[in-house]
C-alpha cells in the first residue's frame, strides 16, 4: 500500500467546484497549488476536511473571488501549525460555517483581509482551535450574519478578543459563542446590538477567568433560552444585567451555577413569568445569592427558594 504524503496541484480545466476536493486524505502531510487558472470556483467548502496529516498548505494561487462557500473548510487539520490566507477573497462568501473546526495546533491567525459583510452563518468558525493565542478579526463586518453561535467554543488559549467591527443587528443565535474560553478575563461586548436575537443558551458556559462583564446595552426582548448562560464563570466579580428583559425566558436553568465570586447582582426586573425550567438557577451559590438578590413578585421568590 502506497501512502501518498506530498501532492502538488495544476487545474486548468473547467472545474467549478472543489467542495471535499481532498477530505479525508488522511495520509497527505502538504499540497501546494502550482496553478489554478479557474477564476469562478463558487465551492470549496469540506475541500480539507479531515486531512488529518496536513502540515503544509500552499494556497497563495487559489482564486477565491467569486466564492460563496468556505464551510468546514479546514475542519479537523489537526497538524496543521501555521495557515497564510493573506490572498484569500472573500467578498462573496455567505458561509463560513466551522471553517477551522479541530484546528487544534494553530497558534495565530490573521484574517485582516477578510471582507464578511455577506456571511450569514459563522457558526463554530472557530471551533476547538484551542491553541490559538493570536486572532485578527478587525476588518471583521457581521452585518448580516444571523448566526453566530459556537463561535469561539473551546478556544482555550484566548486571553484577548477584539470585536469592536462586529455589527449584531440581524444575529439570532449566539448559544455557547464564548463557552469554554477559559482564559478571557475581560470581554467588551458594549457596541453589541441584540435586538434580533433569540438563543443565548450557555453564552459564556465555562469562561472561569472572567471577572467583569457589562451587558447592560443587551436587547433581550426576543430571547427564550438563557439557561445555563453565565455557569461555572467563578471568578465573575461584576455583571451588570440591568437591561435583561425576560418577558419571553422559558429556561433559566442552572443560568448563575458556580459564580461563586459575585459581589451583587440585580434582577429585581426580571420577569419570571413564562420561566418553566429554571432547576439549579443558583446552584453552589444559592445561599450567598439570596442575602444580596432582591425580587419582586410571588413567583420569583418561590424559584429564588426553591433553588
């Protein structure tokens, strides 16, 4: 049996798609593109997916000026250490979908020349990139991005975040967007504007290091999920909710389990109404919470009770 390990690639015939071009060759440890004259190639996403011994990658002569597609692209490149994506185009794609999904060894990646005012789905984009330290997104526009959920899951290594180009007008899903970033300390989410959104389950599950976050710009008027959205965030010292609607939270669920470091916290407005699921909504520190939480109605003091 033959292990191919190094390939280089010439394409000059008509060849519009290069969706799973090269998934799953587990065995091909570089690739480099020595010519591409095709200019109209509108898929590539999955083109990389699981190519478990990648290492290499030369893409500096693939056009991707009229593509539309880049999801799971480079998902599960677990090898691979360094990505130069400098000439990449990206003025017409509309997903980008867990596009470095398990790329577990990438250190830095700078996507300052990434144009995104027409991705809708940037769903797990950087899902488990877990060693990445260094991250450009300041060009980064999500002004029509309506899914932004898993975002940053697992980057474990992340001390920093700057999105201060995103724009959330039209964003309805941010589930477990910063879930597991175990390192931000601080995160500035003030320019944010939510009032599309409606799932924020498990937002900031498990960001043990955070000590400060103000929400109080937060639209929530369309939110139903909250459950579990601030737990296991133990060293939270402050958080300022005070724009939190609730009207419409069916699920609180376990939502401040674990932040054992909360000075105060305010929910006087809070709106338990519809809430039918808000088992644990304290949890550990159900007993500290109390003394400093003020409700008011029968039904808030019966859950605040009860957990």
């Amino acid at each position: 049996m033959v292990k191919i390990e190094k390939i280089k690639i010439i394409i000059d015939y008509e060849f519009k798609s290069f969706n799973k071009l090269f998934e799953e060759c587990e065995c091909i440890k570089s690739i480099m593109f020595i010519k591409c004259n095709r200019n109209d190639i509108y898929d590539i996403s999955y083109m990389f997916n699981y190519c478990l011994s990648l290492r290499r990658l030369d893409l500096s002569r693939l056009k991707t000026n009229n593509t539309i597609n880049m999801s799971c692209l480079f998902s599960e490149c677990i090898k691979l250490k360094k990505l130069n994506l400098s000439n990449f185009s990206t003025d017409n794609v509309t997903n980008m979908g867990f596009m470095f999904l398990g790329c577990k060894l990438l250190k830095k990646l700078n996507l300052a020349n990434f144009n995104t005012s027409k991705v809708v789905n940037m769903s797990g984009i950087f899902y488990e990139c877990k060693s990445l330290k260094e991250l450009n997104l300041s060009n980064f526009n999500t002004v029509n991005t309506t899914d932004l959920s898993f975002m940053f899951y697992k980057c474990s290594n992340l001390e920093d975040i700057n999105l201060s180009s995103f724009n959330t007008v039209n964003v309805e899903n941010m589930i477990y967007m910063f879930s597991y970033c175990i390192k931000l300390e601080i995160l500035d989410l003030s320019h944010f504007e939510t009032k599309s959104l409606i799932d924020m389950e498990s937002m900031f599950f498990n960001c043990r290091s955070l000590i400060y976050l103000n929400l109080s710009n937060f639209d929530t008027n369309k939110v139903r999920d909250m459950g579990t959205l601030f737990c296991e965030c133990g060293s939270l010292i402050y958080l300022d909710l005070s724009s939190f609607n609730t009207d419409n939270v069916y699920n609180m669920c376990r939502m401040f389990d674990g932040c054992l470091s909360l000075k105060t916290l305010n929910i006087y407005n809070f709106n338990f109404d519809q809430v039918t699921e808000y088992n644990y909504i304290f949890g550990d520190c159900s007993k500290k919470l109390k003394k400093i939480i003020k409700v008011k109605n029968a039904k808030a003091k019966k859950i605040l009770n009860s957990s």
